[in-house]
C-alpha cells in the first residue's frame, strides 16, 4: 500500500481486512498485515481506529480466552493460536498507548479513546477468570494509559481533559486513584510532568460519582466497592511526594489550589502543612493569597496559632494588590481575619490606616470597598474611633503613621486620623464620595455587608451612573471661546490642537 | 321703615283674625307643652324644636297608626280583594246619566285647583273641524274659507230642494213643475249624474285659483325687490341730509379706538442690562457651586441644622451649608463666592471670579451684537468674536491658543505670585504678541475678512439635513470655517421659535454633527488631517453648543448614548486606548456641560470611563502617552474648579515620570500597573540642554502613531507631565492628605536626572521640586473631630392653637372616612327611630286588641244580660199565667 493512496481509501481498505479476519478467525495474516502497517507508523488514525474495532470484536468474543482447566490436556494449536493472538494484542496496546504520546492532537486523542475503549471491553470480557475479584480493571494498562497522559514529554492538558471524561465512571476514578502514588516522582521532576500531574489531580473528585457509572463491568455497583479510605491514603501518599517538589510560581499556584479545594480536608496530619502555608505567604502575588487561605482554614478548623500572622497580612497590602485579579479574595480574607474583636486596637489601627492610604491610590471601586471595610473595623472595634474623633491632639504636621514601617504595631497608626478619608470626600465620583462621607456622621450601628460591592467593577460603576437618571439637565452656562472655554480651560495650555 | 309703615296699615280684619288665632292658642293647656331645654342661647338662631306638644302629637301618630297600622291589621289574615273604585259603580242609587255627570264633575274638580281660578277655560283647547282655533286663525291657506263658505254647494251633496223632493216630497198632493212624472230609478241616475258633474266643476276651479294664486305669488316675488330698493335709496337720502362727520369727531373715535400702549417696562439702560446679565451669572456660578457640593440631592428641604430649641415644628432655620470657616496662611478663607456683600463677591479668589464674570458679561453682550464694532476696541482680551473664525492659515490658527493661554498664565501668576518667577519663563518667548496689539487687529481683520468672504461664497439658507448622508454631502470639501457658517445658517432657518417641529429636527442635527464629529476623529490619520480634525473641532463648537442650549434634553440623551457605545467598544479591548474621537467628545463634553457637578448624569461616566482607561490600559507608544496625558489634562480641566481628586491621574503621572527615570542600578524602582517597573521609553538620551524649544506644549500630531519616540517629545512630554502636575498640585492643595498624594510623585522626582533637558524643564522640575517640599512643610494637618452629639432638647409642648374655634372638634381624617363616619351615625339614629316606632306600634295594636277584646267581652255581657232578661221576663209571665192558673 503506497502513501498515496488517498486515507478514506485506505481506512477502507483496512476494515475490509478486519472484517475479512473477524469473520473467519483462521486468517491471522490478515491481523498481521493491519499490525504491520499500524507499526509502519502511516495512517495511524484509521489503523487505530481498525485495531480497536478488531479487538473489542475477540475481546467480546472470548477468543483470546484462556482457560485453564487443571488435569486437562491443553488443545495444543488452539492454544498457540490464542497464545499468538494474545501477543499481538499486548504488543498492539503498547503501541496504541504509545499513540497518546504523539505530536498530533487527533492521534492523541483517537489514541486515548481507543486505549480506553479496549480497556473497558477487556475489563467486561476478562481474559482469565479471575472469579475471585470483585471487579477486574486491567491495572497494567491503565498504569500505562497514565503514565503517558502525564508524561514529561509535552503538555497534556487536552489529554487530561478528555480523561476526565472517564473519571466520570466510579471504578476507572477509583483505580487512578489507586495507581497514581504509584506513578508520583519521588524527586524533583520536570515541570511538564507537575504541570500535567497536577492537573490531573485537579480533576480527580475524591468522592464517588453521583451517577454511579462504571466502565469496565457490565452491571453497576454489584460488586464494585468504592472505597473512600483507599482513596484518602492515596492521597495522602501523594502528597507526601508532591510537597517535595520544587515549585515553580505557577504550579505552586496550583497545587495550593488542589490543595485548599479537594487535599486538605483529607489530610491526615495538616497541621504538617503550616509551615509549607507560611514559606508560601512570603512568595508574594496570588500565591501568599492563597496560602492566606489556607491558613486561614487551619486556623479555623485545627486551632493554628502561629506568630506574626498579622504581621504578614499586613505586609500584603500594597498598592500592586489592585490590579490583581485576587483583590475581592484579599478584601474578604482579611476581613475575615480581622473579624475578631479581641485584636489589639493598634494592629487593627494600622490595618485602617493602611486601607485608607492605599484608598489614595486605588481605582474608585476599590476605593468604595476600602471606605466600607475601614468603617466596619471602626464599627468592630470602638477603640479606633480616635481615628475619627481626636479632640485632644489639635494640630499636627505630619502624620504619625509610618507607612514604611513593617510591622503594624509599630506603625504608631493609633495617634493618627483618617485623613485619606477626608480627602477621598473630594473624589471625582460620587459614589466614592458618598462612601467616604460616613465619617462625618455618627456610626451606624450594623456594619456594611463587604460582599455585596466585592466584586464591582469599574464598569460596573459606569453602567449605574449612565442608567442613573435625573431630571436635572445642567448645561455650562458660559458661552465658550472656540474650542476653549470660557473659564478653567486647561487643554489648550498643555495642548497645541 | 318701610316695615313700620306696612305695620301700621294692618287691617282690622288681620288684627281680629290674628287674635282669634291667639285665643285659640291660648286656650291650649300649658301642662301639655313640653319646653325643651336649651343648653346655649345663640343670638340670631331660629329654633324648630324649642317646644314640643307631646299630647297633640300623639294623638297625631295615633291617628296616623289608625289610618295605616290598623287598616293593615284589620286585613291581616284576609285575602285581598278586587276594589271597584269607579265613581258610583257600586251605588245602586244612581242612574247612567248621573254616574256620567259626577265622574265628568269629579275630573273637572281634579283639574280645578286654586291656582285656575282666574285661568278661563285656558287649559281647553277649542278645536274646529280637528283644527285648533289658532292654527285656522294664522289663515295660512285662504283656499281653507272658501271651500267652507260654499262647502254645500260645491261639495258632492244632494240639493236642499232634490232631498226634500226625493224623500220627503209631496205624497200624493203635490205636483212637480215638470212633465211627466219620472220614475224612481231616473231619478236616482240623473242624481248620481248630477253630483259627479257638480264635483268634476269644483275641482276644475280649485285647480284654476290654485294656478292664479301660484302665479301671483311669483309675479309678487318679482315686484319685492323694486318695493324694497325703493324704500331703501330714501333711506340713503335720508342719510346724505344728516350733517357730514366732524373731522373733530372723526378723531376722537380713533383716538378711542386706537390700540392702547400697555404699561410696560422702561427700557434699560446698559448699565442695568449688564447689571443683570451678572446678577444672572453670579446666581448661575451660585448654583453651580451648590451643584458642586452635591447640595442639589441631598439637601432638598431638610435643614442640617437643629438648634436646641427646636420644636419638630419644621420651622426652617435659614443655614449655610456648614463650613469651617478657616484661613490659610495667605489670609484666604475657605469659604467661597457664596458670600457676596452689596453685590462684590469676597471670597479667596475676589479678583478672579470678577475678572471672570466680567469677562463672561463682555462675551455674552458681544454674542448679542456680533458685529465689526468689535474690532475697533482696544482691550486685547476681546477675543471673543474668534469664535466664528478660525484660522484658515496656520499661523493664524497658532495665535488664538496663545494668546489665551498668556492670559489664562496671566491669571495664574496672578494667583501664584510667589510662583511667578517660573511661569514668567514660559511667558517670554510669547509676551512679543502680548504686545504687538496691532498684530493682533490685523489678524483679527484677517480673519474677519475671510469669515466674510465665507459668508458671501455660501448661501443663505440651508435646509437640515435628511440623514447623515446628507450632512456629509454638505460639508464635503468645506473648510472648517464654512462648515461652521452652514451650521449657524441651518440654525438660525430651524430656530425652534420659528416653527413646531425645529426643535427635534434641531436634535436630529445634533447628533448628525457628533457622528460627523466621530468620523472626522477617527479618519484622522495623519498631522495633516489631526489639525484639520481639531480646527473643524474648534470652529463647529460654538454652534453645537447654541444647539445644546436649545435643546439639552437631547443634547444630554445623545452625547450619554454616544458615550455608552464608546464604552460598550473600549470593553471589548480594555488594555487599548481607544480613538482620537473620544477625547474630541470629552473636550466637548465639558464645554457642553457643567464639569463641576458633585453628580451629573453626563460628566460622572466620563470620569469613570476616563479612570478605567488611565488605570488599565497599557502605556507603551507614543500614542499610548500622549494619550494619557490629553486624558490627564482634561481631568484636570473638568476638576479645575470643583478641585476634586481622581487617584488614576497622578498614578498616570507618576508612570510617566517613571518612564523618565534612567533605570541603570540593579535594583528596581516600584510603579503600580499599568506601567512596568522596566519601562524607560522616555528617558532622554541625547543632551539637549542646548536646545532651545520656542513651543513645549504638546501637538496633536502627538497623538498619531508613530513608530518610535523622538528626542523632541520625550522632552515635551516630560516638561508637560511636570507642568501638569504642577497645576494637579495647586488644585488639590486644600486636601488634608495631599502630601501623601503626591509622596511617589516626589520620590520619582528625585530619581530624574535633568541634565540632558533644556533649562526651561530644568526650572519647571526644579519648581515642582520646591512647591511639593512647600506644601509638605506648611502642611498643617487638624485632627479629624466629630461633630459633638447635641443633647437631645425636651419636648416643649405648647398650648394648641385652632384658627377657628366654635365649640366642635373636627377630627382631622379623610374624607372617606368622615363620609363613612357620617353614614354610621346616620344609621344609628335611623335605627333607634324605628326601633321606638315598632315599639309604639306594637303598643298600639296592643291597646287595639284589649279594646277590641273588651268590646268583645261588653256584647257578650250584654247579650248574656239581655238573654237572662228575656228569660227572666219569661219566667215572670210564665209565673204570671200560672199564677193566674193557681187563681182561676
């Protein structure tokens, strides 16, 4: 067969050899001549595709059965014949997984397909009666079928992707589950490799399928046992190793993720994690957020207490924190932090004092949560109302406050004032101005619900105020001057138009 | 006095009935007059119910019940029965004719009643043959007499003579005058013969007469006229004789006719228009700084102040909104123009607010006169009429946004006077035109003379545009001062005062200009094109500001609807300054409106729209900056005078400056996004401090794309960038915090090196520098201090006092509800009234059945009394003859 002979044609060809073959098994050349023009490594798609056809057919057809009866002389061509087919199809399958691996993306993913599709078939039509085993999913090749969807070679995120079809049926979840400690390296990897491991773990659910499917049985749940303490020790296993790695930024990133959407709870010792939470704190960006999180969550549930905790909180919010996409995270994370009313009033202090000053800098919207967020520590706290109302100090040149200062305690926040606020009553938008107005009248007495305005953006904002409508139309009453105007123009001094 | 006569002339007859009638009363016993007692006297008051006469009027519903009650229950248990209550049916007494006679009396007594006593026989209708009496007498149809007159003869009827002959004639004695007796059959034939004969006549002369007298009417109708002329020519003669009117008369009936002059106004004087004119604009400036407090929403009725005093009475306590009145270190106060003393405004700008009315009272009377007068004056600031012309050539174009600009400098070294060592820098090289007035009138002559010419080459009239399409077709290949003059002509056609439908076709052409405004920002691609762009711009803007002032609704509704698209685009790309065409709206969005609002439904989306950009998208280009900083400048035009603080802006500025910092050590200095740390696109590289630039501002050709940065902007944009954080500086002065505002700004400052720049960049870093040291140090920071709580006043309740008191007390309710109120007592009273008159009812049957019963018992007494007399006298004669028997 030439190369260029046309694919449709050759797919043709090659169903006709396997239906030639399925029908009359006594034909192995023609087997061979599919097997030997799949290795020739041409039209794998159609050979893949072919090849499955042919082996789901013997796998459903107990061809390649074998049964070994004790006392009973084996018929010895039949049973060279199995023999033979038997090797074919394990060579097939390496091949077939080997497919995965490949630079095409359909391949790959014809490759997957086909892998797992003889893989069901073989777990519904076992090759060797194995009675005793509740339920048969040929470990071997699903170790295989792994370990190239998360190999080091290249990114497999479509791979992955298509897996987690498959993880939709209980018993295939299960024994990834199972096989994967397995497959975990024990020392640094490549980054492909965390990449695509990672994800995959992204993927995997820790609990059984709502829908109790199953691939590789023919009825349901009757003896299949989904076991979620195997799962737990799994994880656990894995996690031991993953932890080791060394991250980089963006996967470090995602195992925090993993780790604070499906691991922890399962964990056996988190308390463990502490420390990997507080080196993951100091790593800046959205990763310290989320090991902000993550403590968060130990303190909560397992009575973390760790020193300087606040310290690193506060050392969080910088001016870059606004043009983060994690900012509303951050903004509700301390405020969850900061809801304790047994905090010291000057850490909580230095935490207004510090909303506020950043609130100089801030896109408006931002600048309305931080408004919010400084009025409910105020309202938590009546201690900082020295912040609103200091009568005794008079007049001051500088602000006490010490913006550099690192440690909030030290910030020397308490003998201030909140005059951010006071200037933000200037701010360009009402709504801002509005906000920032509370501290002219008396508190209220039930804080300001954060979530709401949490996730407000600016374009939020401008679609309110254009859909705003008053009835006051004003118009500049003073006639301009060409295209200057009459008073406070200022385009034409900067501008040469 | 008439009443005291009328007295007197009683007549003895009315006296003696009147004591008849007293006498009757009179004898009326007092025991049976119940005096109701009255609680108050009211003078004047008419009383009904004073006394009441218990025993007459029980008698009086005694004998109602008799009439009522107790026929209903003498029937009661009885079927009914047929009553025939035809007058005398049921008499046998009374004959047919009698029967007649009573029922016609009794309709003639019915219809006899006081009033027709002197009424004869009005209500009867005479009639004569079916017609009434009044209808024949109109004699509307003469024919109607005759007929009647000889009805006898003419009609079909038998002869006097031929009925007495033929049914009661002669007999057997008499003989007829004719021979030979005929027989009866004849007769009858010749009658029949005679009658039809006698019928055909009568209808041949009606028809004759009714023909004559149609004739005659025709013939009369014909004569009227002549009659009638006839008589009126006499009256004309009649006329004619009467004396001619007197021109004396003749002018007074004008006179008297003549449309009276209403009372009116006198005519004001110049002084008084201008007067006005700035009463007008100090009370719009007024309005528009309550505006800029937000005052407008929030401060509709409710006063802010309470004193201790008050009494929830809602008595308005006159208040200014409440400031601390402070002064800063140059004894300015920081209360503004609101306080205004014998019409001078005192506030910390005086002399600028004046300057500036005066100047907006000068512009708005040259609107008014728009004429060459102007030219004539001397005052360089009269530059006002420009506004209709713009230069065709350049450098006319170059010498208006000069000379505006040394007089806005002008006004700034005013109010910064110890600044004004810098600012004399930028004012030199420009001060030759300052002077050369007679330049200036040239130009101006110039330019007059080419608006002129405009005006000449362009006809008079043009009609609004159908659709854009059209408007295009229009301005195809017009210069920017002919498309002005086409504006103000389609204006001044449609002006909505002139007819109904203007003002929407006005609005259409308002937004027909905003999309010719897109098109001209958008297609502009090169410099050519750019300042062509911006002088239509500049030349179009006076007249799309005359229509937004006729129409602001639309003008308002389209330029927000021009706005959400833009910003529904600029979503799309958020990290990508959008066109030129959008800072074209908002340059014109803050001549159209007023930017210092606290909120306006315009200015606020443009604020929002101009952060999202300033903070979002990426500063890479030269476009990219420029970009920024034209945003820049125009957030500080909009806040110039409202002094409101937008965070992106000086983040923007500082990115900027950042771009200037040579970045050659290791160590990274921090910008916040959108800027990167690493970026150093400005940073000047040549040594330009030879240089000399006799223009540092910023062109439009600025804003094209251009693939690299020149040496030449990358001064300007610097110089610009300092200078207009400078004016950032001085405007946000007043802010508690403003140090800290401008904290990076500082520090980036220190990192430039300024070497390189011409010294004018040097002075006006090295000025920044100084100013921003100045303000850290003068700073004087208060403590934020809460209003302290007042103590809450007890209520003090005062006596209630009613306008009109007359002993009732009106519930103040709705009145539904006093409706229902009333309906319920109603109902109340109505039923304890029937209440007691079922009571006196049953009463009634009551004593009824006892007297009936007691009648009842009394005949049967009597009867047993009778029997038992008739027996006993029975018994006696029976006893008497058996006596008798005994005796015998």
């Amino acid at each position: 067969m030439s190369q260029q002979e046309k694919p449709a044609k050759i797919s043709k060809l090659l169903r006709i050899k396997a239906q030639e073959f399925l029908s009359n098994l006594n034909r192995p050349q023609c087997l061979e001549e599919i097997v030997q023009h799949f290795h020739s490594g041409s039209d794998t798609l159609a050979c893949l595709l072919t090849l499955e056809m042919v082996f789901c057919n013997v796998l459903k057809d107990k061809v390649m059965h074998l049964e070994y009866v004790p006392f009973k002389s084996i018929d010895n061509t039949n049973f060279h014949y199995k023999e033979w087919l038997r090797n074919v199809y394990e060579n097939c399958f390496t091949k077939i997984v080997e497919c995965i691996g490949q630079e095409s993306q359909k391949i790959q993913l014809q490759g997957l397909s086909s892998a797992m599709n003889i893989l069901s078939y073989e777990g519904k039509y076992p090759l060797d009666n194995k009675s005793n085993l509740e339920s048969y999913v040929p470990l071997h090749k699903l170790r295989a079928v792994l370990m190239e969807i998360i190999s080091s070679r290249q990114n497999k995120t479509n791979m992955i992707n298509k897996y987690t079809e498959y993880l939709m049926y209980d018993d295939i979840l299960f024994f990834t589950w199972k096989v994967l400690p397995f497959l975990t390296a024990k020392c640094n990897p490549k980054e492909v490799y965390m990449v695509n491991y990672l994800l995959l773990l992204e993927k995997m659910q820790t609990s059984r399928n709502i829908e109790a499917q199953i691939l590789c049985g023919t009825d349901a749940g009757a003896f299949f046992n989904f076991d979620e303490a195997v799962i737990k020790k799994s994880l656990n296993k894995i996690w031991h190793c993953v932890m080791l790695w060394e991250h980089t930024p963006q996967t470090h990133k995602q195992l925090l993720i993993i780790l604070l959407e499906k691991a922890l709870p399962h964990l056996e010792k988190p308390l463990l994690l502490t420390d990997f939470f507080m080196d993951s704190l100091d790593v800046g960006g959205p990763v310290s957020l989320l090991a902000l999180q993550g403590i968060f969550t130990m303190i909560q549930v397992h009575n973390l207490d760790y020193p300087n905790i606040f310290a690193k909180l506060y050392s969080m919010f910088e001016p870059e924190i606004f043009h983060t996409k994690y900012k509303a995270r951050l903004f509700y994370l301390s405020d969850l932090f900061l809801s304790s009313t047994h905090l010291p009033e000057t850490l909580v202090a230095a935490f207004a004092k510090r909303l506020a000053r950043l609130a100089l800098v801030a896109p408006s919207e931002d600048v309305i949560i931080i408004c919010h967020f400084v009025g409910n520590l105020i309202l938590r706290h009546p201690g900082l109302k020295c912040l609103l109302n200091n009568a005794n100090s008079g007049m001051s040149n500088e602000d006490p406050y010490i913006m550099e200062e690192r440690d909030p305690l030290k910030s020397n926040a308490i003998s201030s004032s909140l005059w951010e606020l006071q200037t933000l009553q200037q701010h360009c938008q009402p709504s801002v101005a509005t906000a920032a107005r509370f501290i002219n009248a008396p508190l209220p007495s039930v804080e300001w619900d954060l979530g709401q305005i949490l996730d407000n953006t600016g374009d939020d904002i401008f679609d309110k105020e254009v859909k705003k409508f008053s009835k006051l139309i004003v118009l500049q009453f003073e006639k301009p001057n060409g295209g200057a105007l009459s008073r406070g123009e200022k385009v034409l001094q900067f501008w040469d138009l | 006095m008439a009443k005291i006569k009328n007295k007197k002339r009683k007549t003895a007859d009315q006296v003696h009935g009147r004591k008849e009638a007293m006498q009757a009363k009179k004898s009326m016993n007092p025991f049976e007059i119940h005096v109701n007692k009255e609680k108050m006297r009211v003078l004047g008051k008419k009383n009904k119910n004073d006394r009441g006469l218990p025993g007459v009027s029980r008698a009086k519903a005694i004998e109602k019940r008799k009439h009522t009650l107790l026929q209903e229950y003498k029937v009661a248990n009885k079927s009914n029965k047929f009553m025939d209550k035809r007058i005398g049916e049921r008499n046998k007494n009374m004959t047919e004719e009698d029967k007649v006679m009573a029922r016609f009396s009794a309709v003639r007594v019915k219809a006899h009643n006081k009033k027709s006593i002197f009424n004869l026989a009005d209500d009867e209708v005479l009639t004569h043959k079916g017609q009434t009496l009044s209808e024949i007498e109109k004699f509307e149809d003469p024919r109607s007499d005759d007929e009647d007159n000889d009805y006898e003869q003419k009609s079909g009827n038998l002869e006097k003579d031929f009925v007495g002959d033929a049914h009661f004639g002669g007999g057997l004695f008499r003989k007829t005058g004719k021979e030979g007796a005929k027989t009866h059959k004849e007769l009858i034939d010749q009658l029949i013969a005679e009658s039809k004969k006698r019928k055909a006549e009568k209808q041949k002369t009606k028809e004759a007469t009714l023909e004559l007298t149609e004739k005659l009417d025709s013939e009369w109708k014909d004569l009227m006229p002549l009659i009638n002329k006839n008589k009126k020519t006499e009256e004309d003669r009649d006329k004619e004789s009467t004396p001619k009117v007197d021109d004396y008369d003749k002018v007074m009936r004008e006179l008297r006719f003549e449309a009276r002059g209403t009372v009116s106004d006198r005519l004001k004087t110049e002084d008084e228009i201008a007067k006005e004119e700035k009463e007008k604009l100090e009370k719009l400036e007024k309005e528009r700084l309550d505006r800029m407090q937000g005052f407008v929403e929030e401060k509709s009725n409710k006063p802010t102040h309470r004193s201790a005093d008050d009494l929830d009475d809602d008595f308005v306590y006159e208040s200014d909104p409440e400031y601390m009145l402070s002064y800063n270190n140059e004894g300015e106060s920081n209360v503004k123009v609101d306080a205004t003393i014998n019409g001078k405004s005192i506030g910390d700008n005086e002399d600028n607010s004046d300057e500036e009315n005066d100047e907006g009272d000068e512009e708005e009377a040259e609107g008014e006169e728009e004429d060459q007068e102007e030219e004539s004056e001397e005052e360089p600031d009269n530059l006002s009429d420009l506004k209709e012309s713009d230069g065709e050539n350049e450098d006319l174009e170059d010498e208006k946004p000069k000379t505006q600009t040394v007089k806005k400098l002008g006004k700034i070294t005013e109010k910064f006077k110890e600044e004004a060592r810098k600012n004399d820098t930028i004012i030199l090289p420009k001060e030759e035109t300052f002077n050369t007035k007679e330049m200036i009138q040239d130009d101006l002559q110039k330019r007059k003379e080419i608006m002129e010419k405009a005006r000449n080459e362009l006809p008079f009239t043009f009609s609004l545009p159908d659709s854009y399409e059209d408007l295009q077709k229009t301005f195809e290949n017009q210069s920017s001062n002919h498309q002005c003059v086409i504006l103000e002509r389609m204006i001044k056609c449609n002006h909505p005062s002139l007819s109904a439908g203007n003002k929407e076709n006005l609005g259409v052409l308002f937004a027909y200009i905003l999309q010719h405004l897109n098109d001209i920002g958008s297609e502009a691609t090169n410099a050519k094109s750019i300042k062509e762009c911006f002088n239509i711009f500049n030349a179009i803007v006076p007249q799309i500001y005359e229509l937004a002032q006729l129409n602001p609704d639309n003008a308002h509704n389209s330029l927000r609807e021009v706005l959400k698209e833009k910003h529904e685009e600029y979503k799309k790309s958020p990290k990508k300054y959008p066109g030129l065409e959008l800072l074209l709206f908002f340059k014109l969005v803050s001549i159209l409106f007023s930017t210092s609002d606290f909120r306006h439904q315009v200015i606020t989306p443009c604020f929002i729209f101009m952060e999202q950009m300033l903070n979002k998208c990426k500063v890479q280009t030269q476009i990219d900056i420029s970009y920024g900083l034209f945003l820049c400048t125009l957030i500080l035009e909009y806040t110039s005078l409202s002094k409101r603080y937008l965070p992106a802006v000086v983040n923007f500025l500082g990115g900027i400056l950042h771009m200037t910092i040579p970045k050659t050590s290791v160590k990274l200095i921090k910008v916040s996004p959108p800027f990167k740390s690493t970026s150093s696109h400005l940073v000047l590289v040549e040594d330009k401090s030879k240089k000399t630039y006799d223009n540092l501002k910023l062109s439009s050709a600025d804003l094209l794309d251009s693939s690299e940065i020149t040496e030449d902007f990358q001064v300007r944009a610097f110089y610009n960038t300092v200078k207009l954080i400078e004016e950032f500086v001085n405007n946000l002065k007043d802010l508690s915090s403003n140090v800290e505002i401008f904290q990076g700004i500082a520090n980036y400052l220190k990192l430039v090196k300024v070497d390189k720049y011409p010294k004018v960049v040097k002075e006006a870093k090295l000025s920044l520098e100084k100013l921003l040291e100045n303000n850290r140090k003068e700073r004087k920071l208060e403590f934020i201090v809460m209003e302290a709580k007042k103590p809450k006043a007890l209520r003090l309740y005062e006596p209630k006092i009613v306008e009109i008191y007359d002993g009732k007390k009106f519930k103040v309710q709705s009145r539904e509800k006093a409706a229902r109120d009333k309906m319920l007592h109603k109902l109340k009273k109505e039923q304890k009234g029937a209440l007691r008159e079922i009571r006196r009812d049953k009463s009634f049957l009551g004593r009824v059945k006892i007297s009936q019963k007691l009648q009842s018992d009394k005949e049967r007494k009597d009867k047993v009394k009778r029997i038992f007399s008739e027996a006993n006298i029975q018994q006696s004669e029976l006893n008497a003859i058996d006596r008798k028997k005994k005796r015998k």
